[in-house]
C-alpha cells in the first residue's frame, strides 16, 4: 500500500509578514517559546525548522502553536495580527483564563486589607465577595 503525500503549498502569507516585520525562522521560533511561557498556556518549544515547515507548507500548526504564533507577531508588529493575514483560518482561543486576573484579585484584596487595618478594623471584619 502506498501512502499518497500531500503537495507542498507555500505559506506566502506568513513569509510576506515575517519579511515586513525583519523577523527570521529562528527569531520567530525564539518569540513564540518566550510568548508560551508567559501567556499560562502549555508551553511550546519550536524550533527554526517548525517555523520553516509552516512556511514552506510542509505542516500546519497546531490551535496553540498558531494562537501562540499570532500573539508573537503581534508584539513584534505592535499591532493585532490575524491568521487570515497569515494565511490560516481563524482560532479559537487554548488559553481560558487571563493569568494576571489571579495577581489582580490577591493584589486587591491585600489593599482592602491594609485599609480596614489603617481604620483599625482587624481582617475578621473583612468581607471578601465573590
């Protein structure tokens, strides 16, 4: 049995954005490990080779891989980058939770806490709402 192999199309798209914004496979590839770590999704560790794939048409990102590509564009652009603009359909978002939203909420309540102290209420007063 013979496996038949898909033609390769080139991603002209993602090639034309990367040359406007001066960026190579490795820089790219570089973005996108330093963009997973901090966004709270799984972490991604391309290499220059993935992001020649994607170019060449040889592979197609993963919902991750392409929602983690486009934010690193984006920052690189200092404007929205689409996966239409890149030649990919839309996606949806892997990440479900904004991760400073944590930090926002422990960060708040130590505020109230040290205002109900400066009043000369003692945290057993305080009320934390949900």
């Amino acid at each position: 049995m013979s496996s038949v192999e898909r033609p390769c199309i080139p991603n002209h798209c993602l090639s034309a954005v990367m040359q406007e914004l001066g960026v190579s496979n490795k820089g790219l590839a570089h973005r996108m490990r330093v963009v997973s770590e901090r966004d709270g999704g799984r972490v991604l560790r391309p290499s220059h080779s993935n992001i020649k794939n994607y170019r060449v048409g040889k592979h197609q990102p993963t919902a991750r891989s392409l929602e983690v590509l486009l934010m690193a564009l984006s920052e690189k652009a200092g404007r929205p980058v689409t996966a239409e603009e890149i030649g990919y359909r839309p996606v949806t978002p892997t990440v479900k939770f904004n991760p400073w939203e944590r930090f926002a909420q422990q960060y708040a309540a130590k505020q109230y806490a040290d205002v109900l102290a400066a009043c000369g209420l003692g945290t057993a007063q305080m009320v934390v709402a949900r």
